[in-house]
C-alpha cells in the first residue's frame, strides 16, 4: 500500500516544485491499486503554500474520495523561482500531475483555486487528456494531461482591477515595494518582468478543454472576481461545462466549505473516478 511521501518535482524549465502525496482513501482498501483510486492533484490560490492550513484542510477532505497530490507554485513556500502569477505556474502543475501518474493514478483530476483554478482551465487546454501535449515548445513528458478540472473561484479574463482587492492584488505584483511586502508579509517572491507573452486567458482556455469533463465553482459573495467571471466561463464552456453558484460563498480556499468540498470530490468520482 502507499504512504505518504514528500519529494521536490522538476518543472519543465528546471524549477523545483515542493510536493505532497496523500494516498487518502486509496490505503485503506488493501484489494484495490492506486490506480483503481482517482488522485486529486490540487492548485492554490497566490500567495498558498502546501503547509499553509486552509490547504491541509482542503487535502483532508479530499482525501476522502481519493489520493491527493498538493504543491506549492514557485515562488511559494520551498518551492524555488519566483511567481508569475499563473503564467510558468501551468509547468508546475503538469509536473505535479506527472508525478500523480508515476505513482500509480491512472485518474487524475485537477482542482484550481483562484490563480490556481485559472492555471488548471489553462493546463487543461493545453496538455492532451491523460496525455502529453506541452505549451509553445516547452514540452511535455508523458503523463501531463488530466481527466477532470475543478476550477474554483478562478478569474475569467487577466488585468483584472474591478475591485478593492484586486487592485490591491496589483500592486502587490507591479510595485518594487509590493513585491517586498509579498516577500516578506505573505512568504511569495514574485517575479519582477510583465509577461511576454501574454499567456491564454482562462476565458479562451475553456473552449479548448472539451471533451475533459469540467466544473466551475464560483461564490455570490467573492469580493475578487465578481459572478460575470464564472458566467463567461460557463458561456465559453457551452454544453462541455458545469456552472455551480455557491450562495454566500466568498473566494477560494478559505471560504470552500466542508460540503462544498465533499460535493467537489463527489463529482470528481462521478467523472474520473
């Protein structure tokens, strides 16, 4: 049976990626192999980290219905480089999801909060289901690719400044002095170049993903991206696509709630489990 394990992963671009496997439900059934568990592979939000509390406790509940793989981005936590705020953030992912798949998974589903649901949608639209399609050249090694996305609380469209904290969001990322409060105050070093290119918007990436079975999860009462971002998320996904509007649900991991949870890990059995 598996147990626990913690490894550094390499990203495609030579990052370190500090990683977690929880072989969740999958241990306590002795008949059954991993690869007869689905193993979710979880995305924070910025400014997360795998140790970060609201992040055990989403891998907790998770653990339920599955194995789970969570990571810190780079930039984040133990994990090296520096954040570009879901633009390289997507090679992470596709490392992590790599690495479900050498443990056995041959099911995996990926969960995205916030920065993390718009580089699930992007890493979905780019990396063949269950497979290896890479982004612009930089490769992939088999294996990358996913069976299901979640995406939660995920923006629609980048250089969002609607609101309050969005702006806020912003300077933190374009100012010298944001990025030493980000270093110092929330543990991230963020990367100091614009994106060149810019990378896919999730609402672009979203008609890519069919026929991978998708989920949009979004709160009426998120003070970052207000309900026009998941309804053109929903829009772009057509029929491929599932919209739920959680009712005095504010923004990503911190304001997911147990059941919320449990009916995310529900829905990834019913579709890649």
């Amino acid at each position: 049976m598996r147990t626990p394990s913690r490894t550094f992963l390499r990203a495609s671009d030579g990052v370190t990626i500090d990683a977690v496997y929880d072989p969740g439900a999958a241990v306590y059934d002795a008949s059954r192999t991993p690869g007869d568990h689905p193993v979710f592979v979880v995305a924070h939000g910025f400014t997360g980290a795998v140790d970060r509390p609201h992040v055990r406790r989403v891998a907790r509940a998770f653990a339920r219905y599955g194995a789970v793989v969570t990571f810190s981005f780079r930039g984040h936590g133990a994990s090296g480089g520096r954040s570009t705020v879901g633009d390289r953030e997507v090679l992470d992912l596709a490392a992590a999801v790599r690495w479900a798949r050498e443990l056995g998974h041959a099911r995996v589903a990926t969960v995205g909060f916030s920065m993390g649901g718009s580089v699930a949608l992007r890493h979905a639209a780019l990396y063949e289901r269950g497979g290896a399609d890479g982004e612009g050249g930089e490769g992939g090694e088999g294996g990358e690719g996913t069976d299901a996305v979640v995406s939660v609380s995920a923006p629609a469209r980048w250089y969002y400044r609607g609101t309050a904290p969005m702006r806020r969001l912003h300077w933190l990322v374009t100012r010298p002095e944001g990025r030493v409060v980000g270093r110092y105050g929330f543990r991230t070093r963020i990367h100091h170049r614009d994106w060149n290119p810019v990378p896919l918007s999730p609402v672009e990436a979203v008609p890519r993903i069919a026929p991978t079975p998708l989920l949009i999860v979004h709160g009426d009462a998120d003070g970052y991206f207000p309900l026009d971002h998941p309804r053109m998320l929903a829009a772009a996904a057509g029929d491929q696509g599932e919209l739920w509007l959680e009712p005095g649900m504010g923004h990503a991991e911190n304001a997911a709630s147990d059941d919320l949870l449990g009916r995310i890990g529900e829905w990834v059995v019913g579709r890649a489990g």
